[in-house]
C-alpha cells in the first residue's frame, strides 16, 4: 500500500476526468490501454527477475524511483490540468510498478 498503486488503480477514472478526459469511452479505452500494458510488463519482469546480471534487487530499485518520479509527474499534470501528461504518467506508473513492487516481491527468493 505504500506504493499508491491501490490509489491509482481505484481513482484512475477520476484522476482522467480531472486531467480533462470527460468521455466515459476515452476513459474505459485508457484504462484498457493501460492493462495491457501491467500485463506485458509483468511477463517480461518475471523473466528478468532471474537474469544474472539484472536481478531482484535492481528491478526493485528502478521500480521504486520510477513509481516516485511518475507520481510526481501525475501531480503536475492534474495541477496543469494537461491530460496527455496524466496518461503517460498513468502509463509510466503502472509499468514501472510492474517491472518490479508488483511482480518482485511476491516471488520467493
């Protein structure tokens, strides 16, 4: 929970309509978009997390900064009301979540 990404994925429709995506359909499309995205990421992280030169710990650590510059991101652009910056910071977010705090800590060591 310290991730916020229960905060994301909950309020993520209200999150797009305060960056200005009003349309129910947009809205469903991104966050569409965005699933398929965690579920890519995913697949290809749970097969770096065993590389030999990549790892847990790295994964982790790129993971964890991301998911903090994504979130700042997300603030500037509901701050600006700038909608494209909300998406790609959604989109950002979710991947660098999924590359490591989602998938990385949940598998034994």
């Amino acid at each position: 929970q310290t991730t916020a990404i229960e905060a994301i994925q909950y309020y993520i429709l209200y999150i797009l309509a305060d960056a200005g995506v009003e349309a129910r359909s947009k809205q469903f499309g991104i966050l569409l978009l965005i699933g398929c995205i965690k579920v890519v990421v995913i697949v290809v992280a749970g097969r770096l997390f065993d590389h030999p030169r990549l790892g847990r710990k790295p994964l982790l650590t790129l993971s964890n900064a991301g998911c903090g510059g994504c979130l700042l991101l997300l603030a500037i652009a509901t701050a600006t009301s700038s909608a494209p910056l909300a998406i790609l910071a959604l989109a950002l977010y979710v991947t660098f979540f999924s590359l490591g705090a989602g998938p990385g800590i949940w598998l034994p060591a």
